[in-house]
C-alpha cells in the first residue's frame, strides 16, 4: 500500500466527510420511506437524476443558480413524490413485496431512459464562478460548494427532524411507521400519510440534487452511482433510521474517499460494495434498527 | 423409552418466559391433548417440537433420541409432522399440488406423489375440491388442506394446532372421525385444541398448559375436575366458588 | 414427463427452425439470435424467480461469468471455445452456488435478495473493468475465424440453429423441473416457505439447487452472447441492462411458466423494433417503453385482465 503524507490523507477525509454528508442526505430520504412505508425504493437513484436534471435546466434554461433552485424545487419534488406514491405506486403494488419491487424498479427503467431520450447520454454541467473556489481549513483546501453541502444537508437533517417530532404531521407519520392498523383506526389517512413521506423523501433528494450540481456532472445515469451507496448507508445506518442514515452517509463518505485514495478511482467503489454485501450477510440485524 | 419425551423445555423471549420448565410424555398410537388458556405457550411448545424454534433450555426426545433444534424438515422425514393454527396453504397451488409437496417426501416420482396426495385427500374429505386452488377454499376446507398436507408427509407422530379452532359445530363432528382414522391407522396425534368437547371425545391423555407451565396432565375427566385448571380457565378462586355453589 | 408436456415445446423448435429457410435478411436474423439469447438468459431467471419466487436483480453476475470465461479462456490460453462456453456455464453455476448459499443462509428474501444480487453484479463489473485479465475498460475482443469447429459459423442461419437448440433444451429442462420433484418444492417455497419447510422441504437446499441451475442458463446465454458478437466489455458483460432483461421477459411473459420467458422475450424485442422503426434511434426510447410495460404489467396482471376478458363475455 502506498504511503501518503498525513495532509493528503486528512484532506481525503476530510473531502469524505462533505461528500459524506450529500450521500446522508440521499440516504434520508430512501430511509424515511423505508421506515414508514416498508419499501425498498429502486427509482430513488432515478429520482435523484431527475431531480439534477431539473436543477440543470433551471441553471441552463432560466439562469436560476442551483443553490436558489432548492427553493422552488423542493415544492414540486414534494408534490412529484406524492403523486408518484399516491397514483402509480399504491395501486399498481397493492400492498404486495414484490410488486413494489418490479414498480419501483420499472419507474426506475422508465425514468432513467426517458432522460437518455431527452438529453441523450452526454455529461451536462453548470458554470457557476464559486465551482472552483476553496475554503481554507488549517492545512486544508476544501472545495467551496462542498462545503455549501455539508452544512446544507444538516441544516435539512435538522429540519426534518423538527418536523418528524413537533408537527402534527409529523406525528402522523411516526404513528403510522410503528403502527400502521392502529393509526388507521384512529383516523389517520394511511395513504396521505404514505405519500407525503414519499413526497418528504423525494423533496430531500431535490435538496441534493442542487447541491452536487455545482461541484458535479450529470448524465442519465448518474443516480445509479448514488443509488447503491444509499443503499449501503441506510442498511449500515439501520432501516428507516434518520440520524443513522447521516451517520452511515459520513462514514461512507470516508470510506470511498480513502478507497480511492488507496485503490484507484476505478477500484475505489468496490469498497462500498463489499461493505453493503457484508453487513447485509452478516449483520442483518442492522437492516431492522430504529424506526423513524 | 417413550414415544416423544419433553424434558424440562423452558423458552424466554426477553423479559417473557413463554413455555417455562414443561415436561410430559407422548405415548406411541395415542391422541394426547394439550390445552390451555390463550397465551399459555402452546403454540410455541409445538413450535419447539416442530424444530422451528430452539428451546432457551431443555430438551425433546423422539424415541429416546434427542431431536432438540434439529430444523423441520429433517424432523418431518424423521416422521414428525405439524400443522399451523393460522393455516399456511400454498394459496396459487391447487388442493391436489398442496397435498402432493407433502406426498414428494417419500416418494420422488410426481405420479407417486400425486397418487398419494389423491389419497390422503379422500381421507380428510377433499376429493371433490381437488383441482381448486387452495386459496378458494372454505375455512373448514382450507383446515382439510393443512391436515393433508402434513398427513401426506405420511408421518409417525402429527402434531395438530387447532384444526378445529373457527369451525362450526356440524364442521367439527364431521372432522373428529377423520382425525380418530388417522390414529387407527397408527398415527400418534398431539393435538392443540380449545374445542373440550372434541378434547373430552377423542383425547386419551390431556395435559394443560398455563402461563408456560403443565398444572396438570391426565385423562380428559381428571383434568377438567382439577382445580388448577378450572382456575387456569376462569381465574383464581373459581374452583371453590364453583364448588362452594354446588354445596349451596 | 408425458407427451402433452414435450409436444409443444418440440413444435416450437420445429416451426423456429424453419426461419432460416425463408429468412435470409441479416438483420432480420441478428434480432432473432439475440431475442433468442435473451431468451436463454431469461428462463434461467424464470428458474430461480418465477418457480422459486427469489427476485434477482442481478443476474448480470452470471451472464458476465459465462461470457467472461468462454472469451477469456480462448482469447488468452487457446482453448478451443466449445470447451471455454461448457467452462462458462459451469463458472457461472458456481458463481450462482456462492452467492445463493452467502444469502440465503443469512436468510436474504425480498427486497433484500435483490439488492445483494445487484450488489454482486457490480462488484464484478467494477472488478471485471478494472483488472487487465478480462481486458480492462478497452474490453477482449474474439479473433474471428469463422469455422465450426471454431464455434463461428460462416452463416448466421447455423449459429440460429445453434441458440434454438439450446433453448429448446432449456424449454425441455424446465419442463422437467415444472414436474419433478425439485419442481414441487421449489414452488411451494415460493408460495409458503415455512410451510414447505413443515412438510419436509429442505428450502436451503432447494434455493441452492435453483439458484446454480439458474445461474448455469444465464451463464450459456452469456456464453452465447460472447461467441456470437466476438466483443465484451464490462458493461456488456456485468452491465444492469441484462438483470433487467433476464427479469423483464419472464414477468411480462408470465413468470414461473415454461414458455413465459420466451414469449417476453419476443414481445419485447419485438416492441422495441416497432418503436425503432416509428420514431427513429432515440436512445432508451425502448427501454422506457419496456419501464412502462412492466409498471402495467404489475398494475394490471395478466391473469387478471385475462379473467376480467372472460366474464365480460
């Protein structure tokens, strides 16, 4: 293994622990729907691409700077997740695990490859002049919109959690992830409550989508690199765990960082997946942690 | 040696010790009984015989040979066969395929299988219902289909949760004989049941089960004359008020 | 087996083989063999998915295998590629033994069955890209020399008859699963595992044996795949786009029948060309056609619509 002066090596965690927490709040959203609804969602990666599409042509079409964008972005992702759950989801899967499964993997399909249709398989960017600006951090250089992202992402963190603990929605939902016949019998509407986590998940990864933007590329399936390492992070976090998924986002972060440090931009990603592989043969108890 | 021994079976879940230091024999060709209130541990006792639980302590013997935590299906080719209280059909399958995966134990050519899936269901009286799907089926029927299934494995001892538990009086009368012909053709049944009267009817031996611990084991008279387990049933102090009102 | 069991599916092969006669077109017959070649690929997900219900999502894993070793072995040592396709499939069967017994002795179903066989497949397509042995990101290119003892054929028409054949023998072992033994208990671990387990179903076993014979069908089609196009690259070989086809095809066709992987299979392809033909190359534009198709196909079950049909008549 090759020896690395311990500033490069900091500075690659360091790098980790921003891009960690982008990966967290990717993860927030597929645990939250795991927690609540019980669904492992494949188009999540999708939704995430589609997501920095929206935030690029919001830059290319309307000059709109990403980090504006989230504003208007979140509303119409809530709102897209919500009819996502409420109109193609809950129907077509009735309830059942493997319907959810092939649903969920066909909007997947549908939605990566109707991007490739529309803006063919070229890697799009955004020029924005803060992209190559750094923060000096001790003997650090770290790169400005991550940053940006890293206090972004637990400002949303803190945000949900707030939300999960103090509104009657919020309520809502907790009730309905541990017991949904019980919240149903006293009045909760199930399905609302379904969607609008749908929709708060989907919502988190239109906050993510911007924030990579300035600092990253997009293509149709750039989720797809995203997907698995949510994977990883929110079975490593503990399904349906809100502080494990940032958590989990962070070490993840380092991990990849390092790996590729070591191994090589190629290899580097193995690192991830043999992680996922191990805890999910090996530590199957961290799939059932705490629930939102 | 007997037939099954259970020797000291206790089972903890966390704080709840839900079968607690449980003893009793099976004897060979007969109908034994295990009752009890709700929540007395019955289910997780069968659970444990049946190989799909292990037992926090003690053990089951299977003709002097110990079978504790060995997985089912090394215990249903051992010949012991259950059961479930919540019936578990294989709801696409029809009642004729049900039957046979458990006919395809002994026998590995489908005609065989099928042959005697068509044959145990004459016996639990399913033959018109053969080419149904499992899933269509009445409760009395999906009942018949649990019981086939098990029988099929053409088992020495068939453990039985509840197969009459949902079934209306005329459902259950017409069930007894068929679980009687399944002993006289030298199967040993321990059966779970709620349902006294067909406890008080085909049962040799009884043993009662509450709060995880046998309070009495005996012919069905005997138990039902103990006070233990009228209290069991009906809360404490019922034997002696009941009794008290006799004398009044 | 019986008659009425093998009939149909030797009619098939019969009325297939007779395409060559009157179809000399190239590109008529390229669509065929590589509809045929998914359709192998698919039946082996049939086996494990649809008789065994363990959803894979990765049976790039075996695919990749089984192409993988039939290029590499002839492009590298000079084995001759009837002996490297036959080692493929049986690389690809043991790759599928490993990684059946890692998950399901953990007891992986479900959602989490799929996730762990999509993480296999990258691993091996990450692996497969980064390492020089299976030619790197540039991919292993076959020599060609078109000869039959070389596995190429001078002809599409003969490399057509060769891929029916297999998947006629795949249609046949199928058939022979549907009513053997393994077959029953298969199934009944799908519908109900506790349950098959109660009347003395080894269901470790039993998910193990499916998972090899699957792997080992999908591995031939990578086999296939490889000897045909004389080229693989990463993404070619361990790529997401064959775990969706192998997936695809059966549940459109009818997942856990013999011939609902090939009836997919061409329903698809078949789409796709019409689609190509109307619009034009718009890359993914069958891909999303195929997206939708399965959304539906969940939303509506054919079973059902074929029922709802029925009682309006």
């Amino acid at each position: 293994m090759r020896n690395f002066p311990p500033e490069i090596v900091m500075e690659a965690v360091a790098n980790g622990l921003l891009t960690g927490a982008v990966y967290g709040l990717v993860a927030l959203g597929l645990t939250l729907v795991y927690g609540v609804l019980h669904i492992i969602n494949f188009a999540h990666g999708a939704l995430l691409t589609l997501a920095m599409y929206a935030a690029w042509v919001a830059w290319a079409a309307f000059g709109l700077d990403p980090y504006i964008a989230i504003l208007p972005l979140v509303p119409i992702f809530f709102v897209l997740g919500y009819g996502v759950q409420r109109l193609v989801i809950g129907p077509a899967s009735r309830g059942e695990d493997s319907n959810i499964l092939l649903v969920t993997l066909g909007l997947s399909i549908l939605l990566e490859n109707a991007m490739l249709a529309i803006f063919r398989s070229d890697t799009l960017s955004v020029q924005v002049d803060y992209a190559m600006e750094v923060v000096e951090l001790g003997p650090m250089l770290l790169s400005f919109p991550r940053v940006v992202g890293f206090g972004v992402a637990f400002v949303v963190a803190a945000v949900l959690f707030v939300l999960l603990r103090m509104t009657d929605t919020g309520r809502a939902i907790r009730a309905v992830a541990k017991e949904r016949t019980g919240a149903a019998l006293v009045g909760i509407d199930v399905r609302h409550v379904y969607a609008v986590t749908f929709g708060i998940g989907t919502a988190c990864l239109a906050v993510a989508a911007c924030l990579l933007l300035p600092s990253f590329y997009v293509n149709p399936r750039v989720g797809n690199a995203f997907v698995l390492v949510a994977f990883t992070i929110v079975v490593l976090g503990g399904m349906g765990s809100v502080p494990g998924a940032l958590l989990g986002g962070l070490v993840i972060g380092v991990v990849e960082s390092l790996s590729g440090l070591y191994l090589g931009d190629s290899l580097g990603q193995l690192g991830i997946f043999v992680i996922f592989i191990l805890v999910l043969l090996f530590k199957p108890t961290g799939l059932f942690g705490a629930k939102a | 040696m007997s037939f099954l021994e259970i020797r000291n079976v206790s089972m903890r879940f966390g704080g709840l010790m839900a079968v607690s230091d449980a003893s009793f024999d099976v004897a060979e060709g007969s109908i034994t009984g295990l009752i009890g209130p709700n929540g007395a541990g019955k289910t997780t006792l069968f659970a444990i015989v049946s190989g799909f639980q292990k037992p926090t302590s003690g053990q089951v013997l299977w003709r002097g040979k110990e079978i504790t935590s060995r997985p089912p299906h090394v215990l249903a080719a051992e010949g012991l066969s259950r059961t479930f209280q919540i019936v578990q059909p294989f709801a696409g399958l029809s009642v004729r395929e049900n039957i046979a995966v458990g006919a395809f134990l002994r026998h590995r050519r489908r005609a065989d299988a099928i042959a005697l899936a068509e044959q145990v269901a004459e016996q639990v009286g399913l033959t018109a219902e053969l080419d149904k799907p499992a899933a269509a089926l009445t409760v009395s029927g999906r009942k018949r289909v649990e019981l086939g299934k098990a029988l099929a494995t053409q088992p020495k001892l068939l453990l039985l949760d509840e197969v009459l538990a949902g079934l209306n009086p005329s459902e259950v009368r017409d069930i007894v004989p068929v679980v009687r012909a399944i002993r006289d053709s030298g199967v040993t049944v321990l059966m779970i049941e709620h349902v006294m009267q067909a406890v008080m009817n085909l049962c040799e031996s009884v043993h009662v089960l509450a709060q995880g611990r046998i309070i009495a084991s005996g012919t069905p008279a005997e138990v039902v004359a103990t006070p233990a387990v009228v209290e069991a049933y009906l809360g404490h102090g019922a034997a002696t008020r009941l009794s008290g009102g006799a004398h009044a | 087996m019986t008659a009425r069991d093998v009939w149909p599916i030797l009619l098939f092969g019969a009325v297939a083989a007779l395409l060559p006669v009157f179809v000399t077109a190239g590109t008529l017959l390229n669509f065929a063999i590589f509809t045929l070649i998914i359709c192998l690929a698919a039946q082996g997900w049939n086996i494990l998915g649809g008789f065994g219900g363990q959803y894979s999502f990765g049976h790039a894993a075996f695919f990749g295998t089984g192409a993988y070793t039939a290029a590499v072995l002839q492009v590298r040592y000079g084995v001759n590629p009837y002996v490297t396709f036959l080692a493929g499939i049986a690389l690809a069967a043991i790759v599928g033994w490993i990684i059946g017994f890692l998950s399901f002795r953990s007891g992986l179903r479900g959602s989490y069955f799929a996730l762990v066989t999509l993480a296999f497949a990258e691993v091996f397509r990450v692996l497969s890209n980064a390492v020089e042995f299976t030619g790197g990101a540039a991919g292993l290119l076959i020599p060609l020399d078109a000869r039959a003892a070389n596995f190429q054929f001078e002809s599409r028409g003969w490399f057509y008859l060769v891929v029916l054949a297999l998947v006629v023998l795949a249609l046949l072992m199928t058939r022979a699963l549907e009513r053997s033994r393994l077959g029953a208990q298969l199934v009944a671990v799908r519908e109900n595992e506790d349950a098959a387990r109660a009347v003395g179903v080894d269901a470790l076993r039993v998910k193990l044996s499916a998972i090899t014979l699957s792997a080992a069908m999908t591995g031939a089609a990578g086999g296939l795949y490889a000897q045909y196009f004389l080229y693989l690259d990463s993404t070619i070989a361990y790529g997401t786009w064959i775990s969706v086809e192998a997936l695809l095809a059966p549940i459109i066709g009818g997942a856990g029948t013999v011939f609902g992987p090939v009836i997919g299979a061409v329903i698809l392809h078949t789409l796709a060309e019409v689609t190509r033909m109307m619009v034009g190359r718009i890359p993914g534009i069958d891909l999303v056609i195929f997206g939708v198709l399965l959304i539906l196909v969940v939303r509506f079950p054919p079973r059902n619509l074929l029922a709802w049909l029925r009682g309006r008549r």
